[in-house]
C-alpha cells in the first residue's frame, strides 16, 4: 500500500509540477497494477490459508507458489503468544503465535483471527 | 544486585581477559591508529586513553556480572549500559559445558555455560577459576539430575537422600592427531580436486591462448595455494579437536577437545535429540567416520551444537560400538530403507539445466574466444556428471519409521545416516515448491528441540501423499509420547 501511494504520488508530482503527464500517467498506471497485483497475491494467500485443531494437534497449511502443511502435537506446545498490532486492534483481530521448544524451523503462527476466535483458542490451547 | 540473594562475580582475572579480548578482537584498528599517529594527538595520549576506557570498561563488566543458584533456578546478570538478566530452572537444564577458550586458558580460566532447549536461553557465566568453573558445573549437574528425580517421584522417600555415588565413567573413544590428519586430508580431498581441477583449468586456458609464459607462474601460484589451504585446515582440525575424548557415566555423555581451546561438554544421553554418522567419499575409503550428537540447546548451536562435533572411528563396527555405548541405540546401518520418488532424478535434472544455463553457457561463451576447443569441455563434462548426481542422489536418499524412530539417508558425495527418536519430534511439517507440485513431490521436515541444523532432518521428493500420510503418522506417533521437558 505505502509503496503503490508513493509511486502515485511522486506520478502526480511528476505530472503536475514537471508538466510530464505521460511519465505521470505511465506511473500512477505502474502503481494500480502494483495495487492489483498486490491484491491478488493477497487474496490468493488468504484462499490457501486453513488452519485446525483437534484432539492431538495444531496444523496449518499455506502458500501460493511453495504449499507448506505444518503439524505441532498439543504435547509439545510450549508457550502461547498473542499479537495484536494497531491495523488488527483496529479491525478486532489478533494473532497466536504457537512456541515449540526451541525448533530449527518458525514457530506456528496463526494471524489475524477475530478476537474471540483467538481467545477461545487461547483457552483451549492453555487448558 | 541489591536484592536478597547471595550473588557471585566472576574471577577477578576476568578483566585481563576482557582487555586482552579486545585488544585481540581490534588489533587492526590499534595497530592503524598506532602508526598513524591518531590525528595529530600523539601515541602517548591515545594509548593511556584507549587503554584507561579499555581497563575500565573490562572492570566495571566484571563488576556488573554475577551469577546465583536458587532452589530453582541458576540465575545471570550482566551488561554495563544493556543490563541482562537470564535464568534457567533447574529441570530444563538440558547441557552443562566448559570451555577454555585460548586467552582466558593462559590465565587459568574457563567459561561455564547452561543450556536449556529455547532458541536464546543459554547462561554463560564468564570468567570462573578451572576448579570454581569444574565445581560449579558439578553442582549444577547434580542439582538438575535431583530435581528431575524428585519431580518424577514425587511422595518417594528415595527421592529426598542424595544420589548415590557415581561410578568411574568409561572411556569410549579418542582421537589421536594422527588420525585426525588423516581425516581432515581425506575429507578436504574432494574440495581440494575441484580446486585443482580449476587450477589445471586455467593453466590449460593460458596455456592456449597467452603462452607457457603466462601458464607457469599461474600453475606456481595455484599450488601454493593448495598446500597453504591444506596446511592451515588441518592446522585448525588438530588444534579444535585435538585430544578428543569421549566418555560415558551412568548419567551422561562426556565430550572434551581442544589443544588451545579447551571444551568439555556434558549431556545426559536422553537429552540428546538426533544422532547422525557422516562420511565423505576419500575418508569412506579409509574406513573412518564422523559421528554427531546433537543436543536440544539454544544459542549454544553456534558453537557446540553438535556434542561431538568429530569423533573419527576406525570402522563400521567401532562407530556401532561408540554409538551403543553413548546412547544405547545402534547405528541404522542395516535398516531397511524406503526410496523416494524416482521423479527426484527429473526434478534433479532440471535444476542442472538451470545451472547450465546460467552458469556453465556463458562460461563457454567466454571460453569460445579463448580457443573454440575449450569452449566445449565444460559441456562435455558437466551433463555425465549431473546425470550421475541425479541418479546417485536418488540411489541415496531414503527413510524408515518405525516404533522408535525416524532414520533418515541422505547425501551424494558426503554420506549422512540420520535417527530421530519419535518421542522427540517437536513438530512435523511439508513442503512443496511450484515444480515439486507438477511432480507431485513433496518435502518432509522433522523439527526436534533446538536450533541447530543437526536438530532438522528433511526428506525432499516423496510422493505427494505418501508424504502427508508420513506426516500425520509421525505427528500422531510424537503426539502418543510425552515429552520429558513438559513437566
């Protein structure tokens, strides 16, 4: 977003001030498709997104170009954390971070779920 | 440290270390401000400022450093302007080393280091005294083994009387320097041929087009710089792992190495999360392996993740008996191991062509104006050569689950065999790149505690959906066993 703004902005400048409109346009065009693309990877993402839980474990399954499954047994589930930044407190989501110990591949996190979708997960998790 | 609890400092000889650790860490730095004078100030001063900041700031470190045991915790303080406070309860001690790196050594001194199985949990406590660093490390060794005992009997009589005495531990392997040489030639052979194979490369390049002229002081050079290569890797092997000695007690794993450096690790074998018996192509041929322990530390992985970092044994039966007697399990040499997809081979053969094509092509472009019979030898030599790899690879790769544990093959030139146990898996994941998926591949990955690279296993190239059932059935199995740190 900040980036497509600012490829705007420097095309309106650029337009304006210079009395280039043809760069200009040719930019604030590049920053749409920026947008457009954006989206798409975004949205693309979020369709691949899921997430479960049962009995024994965590898994979560992502990725668009690289599809990655991932499964952490209850058992070995060492800390919760909960993020919540100023966009999702806007939004009233938050994001669980699950810590295994110490593990050579990320922590599994699961973000911007609703609010109490997060803490009953939280609950659930830490009970 | 003004709250109750009795906290330690470290040697006082600490700030000797702490000065002659940074004049060595800075040598570069002071030698330039020594010869150029520093501006116009005068040697004189810069010295007795430089030095003054150096000693007070190596004094006011070890002042502001202190450790402490609890009933629960060993617990550390440091830092001068960043205050770090760290402490590690006693059941999640996972390994307590001691090292003696080269400076603090000439001063009779050692670094006491805790690790627990988080990704930045380690305590060093640096600098005690040898017989302080060796009494601390043995009271926090016992201190972690009774809280262990008494939390898993709990309500036991037993459990409250001291342990009982240990027997001598027994000695399983060590390394004499002259197989270490032995080991570091063989196994830097094959990088040492590609190296000269370049040389030869190039010689043969100037040879053909400036002349002999231009050849022979190239080839002169080359070769100092193989010997010199050579000399100065095995020089390092010698001095790290020289006076190699591994040892097992009744409760734990002994390591110590290091002729300048000393270190002496010790982890209890349960501890240890996976165990894995390498071996390159010329040092196979000498009968030796390399066999690694990796433990669950944290930020200890930089520099002691895996227990042993190089344990040569003269044969396949020694690395059988050295590994039984470490962690009561064999080897895997004789399991019987499932292949991955014999598509690995295409997938292997596409990523050739992509280094071909960036790589090896516009090499015999260049080479083309050289001499046009050049141009054609990288060509000639690299598909037989990436065929072979693929089929190789594919030869090699393999896995076995059982009850127990996951055993992993892996590796073309280097040979590694890699076991897991089941009841210390962390987490299992999959993974499939863009051309996996077209393939129908996929990747297994197998996270045990810690953060080393020892402590991750991968299969790459399995079947999509033998994959993901590998996967569950690993995640159900970890998942049916406890694991001892969640206590």
């Amino acid at each position: 977003m900040i980036q497509a703004a600012v490829l705007a902005i420097v095309g309106l400048t650029v337009g304006i001030a210079a009395d280039l409109w043809v760069l200009g346009a040719v930019l604030i065009g590049l920053a749409l498709l920026f947008l457009m693309l954006r989206w798409w990877v975004i949205d693309l993402g979020y369709r691949r997104w899921r997430w479960g839980l049962d009995h024994r474990w965590i898994e979560r399954r992502s990725g668009v170009l690289v599809r990655k499954t991932q499964i952490v047994p209850r058992s070995r589930v060492q800390t919760l954390t909960t993020k919540t930044g100023p966009i999702d407190r806007w939004l009233g989501l938050s994001s669980i971070v699950i810590h295994t110990a110490g593990t050579h591949t990320p922590n599994l996190t699961i973000p911007h779920l609703e609010r109490a979708s997060a803490d009953r997960l939280r609950e659930e998790l830490g009970g | 440290m003004s709250d109750h609890l009795e906290w330690q400092r470290p040697h006082p000889l600490t700030v000797v270390v702490l000065v002659a650790t940074f004049i060595s860490g800075n040598a570069f730095p002071l030698i330039a401000v020594v010869a150029f004078g520093g501006g116009g100030l005068g040697f004189d001063t810069i010295a007795v400022v430089a030095g003054g900041a150096t000693v007070g700031f190596g004094a006011l470190g070890w002042f502001m450093t202190g450790y402490v045991i609890t009933d629960e915790a060993v617990q550390y303080r440091s830092g001068i302007l960043n205050r770090e406070a760290k402490a590690i309860p006693l059941n999640r001690i996972q390994q307590v080393s001691v090292a003696e790196p080269v400076i603090a050594r000439a001063v009779g001194l050692a670094v006491v280091q805790v690790s627990e199985a988080s990704a930045d949990g380690d305590i060093e406590v640096r600098y005690l005294g040898k017989s302080d660093a060796t009494a601390l490390t043995q009271r926090l060794r016992a201190l972690a083994q009774q809280r262990e005992a008494s939390a898993a009997a709990v309500g036991d009589v037993a459990s409250s009387l001291a342990p009982p005495p240990e027997p001598p531990a027994v000695l399983l392997h060590t390394t004499s320097a002259r197989t270490l040489i032995r080991y570091n030639l063989a196994s830097t052979a094959p990088g040492l041929a590609a190296v000269a194979l370049v040389v030869v490369a190039v010689v043969f390049v100037l040879a053909l087009g400036p002349g002999l002229a231009a050849a022979v002081p190239a080839l002169a050079v080359g070769v100092g710089v193989l010997v010199l290569a050579s000399t100065l890797s095995t020089a390092g092997v010698v001095l790290t792992n020289g006076g190699f000695r591994l040892e097992r007690s009744t409760r734990s794993l002994r390591v110590e190495a290091g002729l300048l450096s000393r270190r002496q690790v010790e982890v209890r074998p349960e501890r240890i999360q996976t165990l894995t018996v390498s071996s390159g192509p010329v040092v196979r041929r000498l009968n030796l392996h390399q066999i690694a322990f990796s433990a669950a530390t944290g930020k200890a992985s930089k520099q002691n993740n895996q227990l042993v970092h190089l344990s040569p044994a003269a044969s396949t039966d020694e690395v059988a008996r050295i590994v039984q007697g470490s962690v009561d399990v064999d080897p895997a040499f004789g399991v019987d191991l499932e292949p991955v997809s014999a598509l690995t081979v295409r997938r292997q053969l596409v990523r050739s062509a992509i280094a071909f094509v960036f790589v090896i092509a516009p090499g015999s472009v260049a080479l083309w104006f050289v001499h046009p019979i050049a141009a054609f030898v990288p060509t000639l030599m690299w598909w037989p050569a990436a065929v072979w790899y693929a089929w190789e690879r594919h030869r090699r790769l393999g896995l076995s689950i059982d009850d127990r544990r996951v055993v992993v093959r892996r590796g073309v030139l280097n040979h590694h065999l890699t076991q897991v146990p089941l009841s210390h898996v962390q987490s299992v994941s999959t993974s499939a790149s863009f051309f996996q998926r077209r393939l129908g591949l996929s990747t297994l990955n197998v996270s045990t505690a810690g953060i080393g690279p020892g402590n991750h296993v991968a299969i790459p190239d399995l079947p999509a959906a033998r994959c993901r059932g590998l996967e569950v059935e690993l995640a159900a199995a970890a998942a049916a066993r406890p694991w001892e740190l969640r206590n």
